[in-house]
C-alpha cells in the first residue's frame, strides 16, 4: 500500500517521458479530445495533477494562439520536470504526426487519394465524434458548477455556431463576465470558485500546493528564454536563406507560418480559412481542393488539428521545386512550416508560464478564466455539432443518415465513457472496422 501512494504522489521524468511519447500516437480527435485524453489520464486515471490546477492551465493556453492542447501538454510538462519536461511533452504531441503526415502526403501529391486511407477515415471521424462528445461530458460537468457558468457556456456556442463571432472575441468576452460577475453578482458567480473539486490527498501536484522554484519568474530568465528563441529562430532562417536564397518557396514559407504562429487564434478552422486564402489566392503555391484534401489527411493523424498547416507547406513544395529534387523540396517545405508553427508555443508557456502560476491564487484572474473555461465548453459542443453533422449526415440534413457511421459513434461512445476502454484500442479499431466494411 506504502508503494502504490508513493507511486502516486511522485512522477519520475523517464515515466513522465513514457506517457508523452505514448500521447503522441493516440491524440487524436483535435483539441477537444486531446484535451479529454489528458484530463482523463493526468487528473482521473494517474492523477499527476488536480483538477483545478489543470483547468488553470487550459484557461492560460486558451488564450494563447496556436494548439492549445499541446501548449497544454507543455505547460503540465514544464510543471512537473521543468524546461525539459515541457520540451518532451511539447515535442512527442507532435513528432509521431510529423513523420505520419509526410508519409500520407508523400502519397497524395505522387498517386492521389488512396481508398486505403478513405475507409481508414471513415472508421476515425466516428470515433473523434464520440471522443469529443465525451469530453463534453467530462469537462462540462466539472466546469459547469452554476447557473451563469452554464449560461456562459450557452451563450459561446451561440456565438460561435450560429452568429459566427470569432473564437478570440468569445474568449475575451468570457472572461470579462467572469470577472465583471464576481464583482456585480458575487453569490450567483461564486457557485464556481467556491465548490472547486476536492483534490485527492495522492494528487503530485495539488490545488493549493505552492509554485514549484523552477517556475518562479525571474527578469533574467526571461531574457535568456527570450534570446534562445530569436536565436532558434534565426539561426535556421540564415542557414536556409544561404542554402535556398531569399526569395525561394522554403524562405517564405519560413516567414509566412512565423507571421502565422502569431495571429492563430479561433482554432485550426480558423486558421485554415487564413492560410487557404493567402497561400491559394494570394502566392499559388497550391489549388483550394489540394488544401481541402490536406484537412482530411490532418484529421486521419494524430496530434493537433494545425498540422494540416504541414501538408499546405509539403504541396507548396512539391508545386515549386525551383531547381530541386521535387520530394526533397517538399519535404524541406513541410519541415520548415511544422518548425515555424510550433516554435513560438514553447515560448508562450515559458515566458508566461511563472506569471501565471504567480497569479494562480488571484481572485480575479481566477474569476475571468472560470468564465472562459465555462465558455470553452459552449466551443467544444460547437465543435461536437459541426464535426456529428458532417460525419453522421455528409449530405446535411435531407440528405439521409450514414448509419454506419451514427452506429460506430455510438459504439465507441459506449465504450470510452461506460467501459473505460482506453482511446488507443478505441481509435485502432474504429479504423480497422472502417477499413473491413469498405471491403464488404
């Protein structure tokens, strides 16, 4: 007994390093259920971190541009085994889509849309609806612990689905409720802050345990994290410009997804519509249905749902070898645009990580990112209806039900939420069964 609550209450680095690596093959269904996959595994299952600890977390990476589920994974990351905690968890959410990504594009751009890969698809897109569904569930029923926090999270989803505001604006609005509430309505907006889930007493980190030393903010080592960045940043662009001049597809490629990185808000959607226009219309590196396709192989993948920002690159590359090998220069333009895309999350949580983890006991701060948590779930059901409706009725609403894909649904609902089957087993054989009914 003494040796399981010590195997709970301390996470070596090597078995933390385990886990992310693990993460990185199965994280898939896009943030939502990324996000559902490791508040089930940190907080339920392993509990590496308490509930509100990882909510305050996700509140922070909310706000951030880019993938906020694996800026997620990096900040818990950092938390517990410092700078380089935070780069294998950041770094294993996406390697393992790297090299799966490169191989199905490799495949698309040289022979076209392979059947193979269309019935795996049709077994993973039911299976990410369930995934999502349940991390409503999961996230929602603890989030939502008063009347307003629902009405917060009500109100986003009807922001988002049907008055198409911005996923930005939804989050700043949030957050102002939260805060604006406590100080108008402090019994109505209280019903959050004060029934916090109870920690268990073998939680590693726990909801009023101290910052540790290492994410103490310091002036000094935010310089230094600072000049590492520009430096690794720099530094490549130099060497591609020597390598490939100025003016190639790689170099402005390196400066567009570096633009990119920055201005990322409102999801992979979002981002899509963003980077489809300026690098379809505006440089011709590749036609609107070639981007269309690199969603659908995004999805197929593990890690986060802006990896199709890899595939735009991997085409722009293929399209405009410019004197070079024409799979050596698509290759080099997916690995620029991956590189450019995700640099900038690591520093995010770096840089403001010891700030927030200083404001944690912040009464405010707290009271305006309870109410973006709150308004997340109003986003994850958006999500949830728009992803169901196009899995479960691809031709919309009189166009009939794919009753294949309703019934998988179903089935791996039933069996993430009511038999606890882990979502590796549950992903694999959505994508078998995907593939054997394709053959029937």
């Amino acid at each position: 007994m003494n040796a399981e609550s010590q195997a709970q209450t301390t996470v070596t680095f090597w078995e933390a390093f385990r886990y992310w690596l693990k993460l990185g093959f199965i994280n898939f269904g896009g943030p939502a259920g990324q996000i559902a996959m490791m508040h089930r595994d940190l907080v339920d299952r392993r509990r590496w971190i308490s509930e509100a600890r990882f909510l305050h977390a996700l509140n922070f990476c909310m706000l951030l541009p880019g993938p906020e589920a694996q800026q997620l994974a990096i900040y818990i990351g950092w938390l517990m085994h410092r700078t380089a905690g935070g780069i294998v968890a950041g770094a294993f959410f996406v390697i393992p889509s790297i090299f799966v990504l490169l191989a199905l594009s490799y495949v698309y751009a040289a022979y076209g849309n392979v059947p193979a890969v269309i019935a795996l698809l049709a077994g993973f897109k039911p299976v990410v609806v369930a995934i999502v569904v349940e991390a409503i569930m999961k996230i929602g029923s603890r989030a939502l612990k008063g009347w307003a926090h629902v009405a917060i999270a009500a109100a986003a989803f009807v922001a988002i689905y049907f008055l198409r505001v911005p996923f930005p604006l939804i989050v700043i609005g949030a957050g102002l409720i939260g805060l604006l509430g406590t100080r108008v309505w402090p019994a109505i907006f209280a019903a959050r802050t004060g029934r916090a889930s109870e920690p268990s007493p073998q939680t590693v980190i726990e909801d009023d345990a101290p910052p540790p030393a290492h994410t103490l903010a310091s002036r000094r080592r935010i310089v230094k994290t600072l000049a590492i960045g520009v430096t690794l940043w720099l530094l490549p662009f130099a060497l591609l410009v020597w390598w490939r001049g100025v003016d190639s597809v790689q170099a402005r490629e390196y400066r567009f997804f570096t633009q990119a990185a920055f201005v990322t808000f409102g999801g992979a959607y979002a981002v899509l519509a963003y980077v489809t226009q300026t690098t379809v219309n505006s440089f011709g590196w590749l036609t609107q249905a070639q981007a269309v396709d690199g969603l659908a192989l995004a999805e197929t993948t593990p890690g986060p749902l802006i990896m199709v920002l890899q595939f735009i690159g991997f085409m722009a590359g293929w399209n405009n070898a410019q004197g070079m090998n024409q799979t050596a220069s698509a290759v080099l333009g997916a690995l620029v645009t991956t590189y450019t895309t995700f640099l900038p999350c690591f520093f995010y949580i770096f840089i403001g990580g010891p700030y927030i983890e200083r404001l944690r006991g912040n009464q405010r701060l707290s009271a305006a990112l309870t109410g973006v948590t709150a308004a997340v779930v109003g986003v994850i059901l958006n999500l949830a209806v728009v992803f169901g409706l196009a899995v479960i009725w691809p031709a919309g609403w009189h166009g009939g039900v794919n009753w294949f894909a309703a019934a998988l649904t179903v089935i791996a609902f039933v069996a993430l939420y009511r038999f606890k089957v882990d979502v590796l087993w549950v992903v694999i054989a959505g994508g078998l069964i995907g593939l054997v009914y394709s053959l029937l």
